[in-house]
C-alpha cells in the first residue's frame, strides 16, 4: 500500500536531509506506529504520503502508484484515498460537527444524497450519532478528534494518516480514539500513525517503524515504543 | 461539481470582503470610463479622418461654372480639361507629394451632405447643389511641415480656384484629440494598475480568510479548480460590476456629451456614434472594457490563487 525505496527528502540549506536513504513497505490494512524524537523524519514521511513534498532522490510508491513524478492535477485524486488526522483537529468553528464531515464530501463533488446518508453512518461509527448539529467549540477535545476523525474516514480511503491524535488528550480519551482507529483499521484501512505516546504504544501493540536522524532504526512486527524521549 | 458550495463561497467571500471588493469595483469603474472614453476619443479621431482627410492633406478645389470665389484663376469659368491636366501634372511632379486622389463634384457633394445642415441641399431651391460644387484634388504630403512649395506652384494656375490647407484648421482639432486620448489612456494605465493591486491584496486577504477551509479541501483531495473557483467568481462579480458602471457612463457621454451637445455644437464635424460605442465596449484592438475589466481581474487572480491554493 505505502513503499518507499532508498528515499532521501533534504530540505533547501545546509545540515543533513530529513529521510535518508528509507526504505520501508506497509502493506494493506496494516497499523503502523511511526515514532521517533522531533526532527527525526516522521513528518516529513507523512508528507511524501500525502505528496505534500517530493523526494530529492527514491521512490515513493502509494495505493499501486509511483506518486514522484504523478502530474499535479492527478494529486487531488491520490489524496481521495488518504484520510488524515492531526493533533490539533483542524475543524472548521463556523460549521457544525455534521457540516465538518460533509465538508470534505461536498468538496469532492459527492451528490447531496449520499452525503446525506453517509455523514450520519460515519458520525455514528465514531459515536458522535446525537451530536451532528453541535459546534465544534461545544465538544470535549476526545470528541473534536472523533469528527476530525470521521471527516478523514468519510471518504472510506485505504490508507489513514494520523499525526500524533493523541498529543492534546487526556489517557483515558487516548484510549477511546486509539479504539476508534483499530476499528477503523478492522475495515481493512491501512493506518500510519506518527506518535510520541508511549503508553499508546506499548498499550496497543502494533508494527514499530523508528525513525532517527532520518534513518529507519527499528521495524518490529510487534513492538513497544522502546526509547525514553 | 457541487455548484452551491461555491455559490454560498461566493456571498460569503463577497460579504466578507465587501469594502475591499467595493474599493476594486470603484477603481475599475473609473479606470475603465477613462480607458472606453480614450478609445471613442481615437475612434473620433478616425471618423472625423475619413471624412476630412487628415493633417498631412491639403484640398486643392477646382473652378466652377460660377466660381464663389472670385479668384482670376478662374475667370474662363469652369476648369477645363487642359487646365485640369496641367493641374495634375504639376501634382504629380512635385516632390512634396507622397500621393493624391480626384474628387468629382458628386464625390465631394455627397461627403460635404454628413456635415451640412439638411435644408441647405434639399428643397426646390437648394443653396448647395453637387454641380456648384467644386470638383478637387486631395494631396498628401510626405511631411506636413513642408507644404510652401506645393501650394505656391498650384495657387496661381489657372482652373485653381482655392487651396485649403488642412493643416492649419484639422491640426489643432487632432493635436487636442490626440491629448485626449493619451490623457486618458494614461489616467486609464494609473488606474488600471491600482485595480490590479487591489485585487491582488483582496485574493490576498480571502485566501487568509479561508486558509483553514483550502488546507482541509487540499487534503481531502478538492480539486485546484474547485478551490479557485470561489475567488475567480468573486473577482468576476467585480469585473462584471465595474464593466456595467463603466458601460453605463460610457452610453451616457455617448447620449448627453456627443449627441445632445457635442454634434449640435460643432456641426462641421461628423461624430462617433453608437456603433463606435459598442467598439469601445467590444472591441478586440484597442481591448474594450468588457475584454479589459474581466482581464484585469481574472489574469492575477489565476495566478496569485495557483500560488495560494496550490495541491
């Protein structure tokens, strides 16, 4: 689903590239933690995914396509099957919780009738079923995620992105999104999720990559989140 | 497409930045009168050349029957056919001359009918009749500074009954055109480029406004189109109203300024009408306002959003 080969992303001016040399392949309906400190690359990797940026050098391979070289006007059809979440929710405060995850259905084209009944269906598979008409600035941080959350699942795209879901929220919140993603994931979703939540890792225990200093370190089937930051 | 997303973009983004929309709208409202003025002015310019030949010209008008002029040119009456061809003659040898063309007595009856008040060739007894009028010869010049020596070789030739020298009666009227034009072409120029930076500042402050909206429509894979399209329709209601204010003072100069003053005023002149009106709002070469205003507008707002809303 997601393939990189020998990929090395340097940024202009001096000091050493954000990715060096990666290679790594997540496959379908995988859950993939991304850890590592800040500045290590974990960034800049979700970045190729979404081909926010393109690599100096390597090859980035996404949903069966080499998206290096992938015409601009195709980008927005790529990013059709790439959900993504990030730490601090990005909803819209002047739309309701149902009007932010319509949004990102209105915007593709989708007819009125099949937002009318997917929006429902996505805001009940996040729990939000009684809160449609709410504002976002009414919800709790947990449930401002689960509409960035069902905003980014609306779609049904194969591969997830989320960028540290977790870093404003409370344990036991964690817990309830870390919940909502491995549903998601059961839909056969690929999830790439970049955190510095250790408990979550080592709570939820699924395939490792570590990044440091650009460089992959560590790619565990199975592991923890295995460094103190 | 889901078209009432952008619509409701579009009222939203039109309210939002209502004082700076308005402030482009005014702009481009008097820079396009002065642009649409500046191109009736060239269009004059044009009307009252073919009709009266322009500066480099001179008329050398030939005898008649009953000549009004008294000249001793013309003492044998009409000029004859031997008078006429040493006229030409003289014409074509002079090295002053880049080019002349004969107009019959009906030729020039009928151009002297644009300017000439109706009752003066009408009716039973006519004051202007094409056969009192004097046949001539139109004579360009290489240089209109030097005309001397043309005009004192034909003056005293016989069948010659007088020589008007454009120059002196159509240079000043196309010396004032001339500013005219350039004065409101450069006034248009100012002001045109004062629209364009006001509606880059206001792409500018919409595309601040909406940045949430177009980080998440990038992400979830809008189309570049898609997302321009709120900002290229809002600079299009601009245009659209600005060209219409535009267009509006245009057809009320064309109405009050040329037709109920102007061409009662200085009736020797033939002026622009309204075909020269729709050439001011339509034309390709100088661009009317309905090219210009929409240009003006549309042109940076494509750019500038390919660099906001860039995939």
């Amino acid at each position: 689903m997601i393939r990189f080969e020998k990929v090395t992303k340097r940024y202009p001016g001096p000091g050493r590239p954000a990715l060096d040399q990666v290679t790594l392949d997540i496959d379908k309906g995988e859950f993939v933690y991304l850890v590592g400190t800040s500045g290590s690359g974990k960034s800049t990797a979700l970045r190729l995914v979404l081909r926010e940026v393109r690599p100096t050098t390597g090859r980035v391979h996404v949903a069966g396509k080499e998206i290096n070289r992938m015409a601009g006007w195709k980008v927005p059809r790529l990013r059709r099957e790439i959900g993504t979440v990030f730490q601090d929710f990005r909803l819209l405060p002047n739309k309701t919780v149902a009007e932010n995850v319509a949004f990102a259905q209105q915007v593709i084209g989708k007819s009125r009738r099949e937002i009318a009944k997917v929006v429902p269906e996505t805001l009940e598979l996040v729990g939000l079923k009684d809160k449609g008409d709410r504002m976002p600035d009414e919800l709790s941080g947990g449930e401002q995620q689960r509409v960035a959350i069902a905003r980014a699942f609306v779609n049904r795209p194969m591969i997830l992105i989320a960028d540290e879901p977790t870093g404003n929220l409370d344990p036991a919140t964690s817990v309830g999104i870390m919940n909502l993603l491995g549903d998601i994931n059961e839909t056969g979703t690929t999830v790439v999720m970049a955190t510095h939540d250790h408990g979550i890792v080592d709570q939820f225990t699924k395939r490792v990559i570590e990044l440091d200093h650009g460089k992959v370190v560590r790619d565990e089937a199975s592991g923890s989140y295995g460094f103190q930051h | 497409m889901q078209l009432r997303y952008v619509f409701t973009e579009l009222r939203t983004g039109l309210r939002r930045n209502l004082s700076m929309h308005l402030a482009v709208i005014l702009t481009l409202f008097v820079s396009l009168s002065l642009a649409g003025i500046g191109i009736l002015v060239q269009r004059e310019a044009t009307v009252a050349r073919d009709s009266l030949g322009d500066e480099l010209k001179i008329l050398v008008n030939l005898c008649t029957d009953d000549d009004p002029s008294h000249s001793p040119n013309c003492a044998s009456g009409e000029v004859t056919a031997d008078q006429q061809q040493r006229i030409e003659k003289e014409i074509q040898d002079n090295d002053e001359v880049r080019s002349f063309a004969y107009q019959s007595k009906e030729e020039g009856f009928e151009k002297a009918k644009e300017t000439l008040p109706e009752s003066s060739y009408t009716g039973p007894d006519p004051i202007v009749t094409a056969e009192g009028w004097p046949a001539a010869y139109w004579v360009t010049l290489k240089t209109p500074e030097r005309a001397d020596g043309i005009i004192s070789a034909l003056e005293g030739l016989d069948g010659v009954s007088g020589i008007k020298d454009q120059r002196k009666a159509l240079g000043q009227i196309f010396g004032i055109m001339t500013v005219l034009k350039y004065g409101s072409w450069i006034g248009a120029g100012f002001l045109l480029f004062a629209a364009l930076l006001q509606v880059t500042n206001t792409i500018r402050l919409a595309a601040l406004a909406r940045r949430r909206e177009i980080a998440i429509m990038r992400l979830v894979g809008a189309s570049t189109l898609y997302i321009a399209l709120p900002f290229l329709l809002e600079s299009l209601v601009a245009a659209i109203v600005g060209v219409a204010l535009a267009a509006g003072v245009l057809a009320a100069f064309q109405y009050w300024g040329v037709e109920q003053a102007l061409s009662d005023h200085v009736s020797f002149l033939p002026w622009v009408d309204w075909t020269d009106y729709t050439q001011a709002l339509f034309g390709l070469f100088p661009p009317g306002i309905v090219l210009l205003g929409p240009a003006l507008t549309l042109i940076p707002t494509l750019l500038l959003t390919r660099k906001y809303v860039k995939v």
